[in-house]
C-alpha cells in the first residue's frame, strides 16, 4: 500500500518515476536517468506515509504542528519552506480542476 500511495501521489506531483522505479527507489537503489528530485519525492512520501499511520493509530496526535511536521516530511529536501503553510497557489498535474486560492 505504501509503493501504490507513493507512485501515485508522487505521479499527480509530475514525478516521472514508473512504479517499478519507485520501487526500486523506496529500496534506496537510485534510478538512473532520473532526477534527484524524484528520487528524494519517492522517499519522503513513504516516510510521510509511516508518519501518518502513526497518526492513525493515536502514536502521533492529529493537530496543526503534526500537520506542519507531516509537510516537512514530504517536502523535506526540496522547497526551502518545508514545513510552513503554501502561500503560493498550485496545479496538479493531468487534472482539470484547479485547488482553491490559498
């Protein structure tokens, strides 16, 4: 479950990774051909995915600074404001409808 919520949540990001890739990735093998950005994305998205079963099993509580620790999680390594509320508006890739404005 975890490899299927990364591929996929890392796809609707534009990450060109296959799933066999990711796989690979989350196994802390690195792709060639592909982006360090795809490789660190894949990774933090399965440790976000731990955090937040960890969440749901009441190890961690539910509340705005998990929140933020969660978004740190996944963008850790990239956006220098990992960790802190977007205060820009974004698309999602291959979808029509656009998120609300922050």
């Amino acid at each position: 479950m975890k490899l299927m919520h990364t591929y996929h949540s890392n796809a609707m990001e534009g990450n060109t990774l296959t799933l066999q890739e990711t796989k690979i990735v989350l196994e802390e093998i690195t792709i060639s051909g592909k982006s360090l950005r795809e490789h660190i994305e894949a990774s933090n998205t399965a440790r976000a995915f731990d955090l937040v079963g960890d969440m749901a099993r009441g190890k961690v509580p539910i509340n705005h600074v998990s929140i933020q620790r969660l978004h740190e999680v996944v963008t850790s390594g990239l956006p220098e404001d990992a960790g802190r509320y977007r205060t820009d508006n974004i698309r999602i890739t291959g979808v029509v409808k656009t998120p609300p404005d922050r």
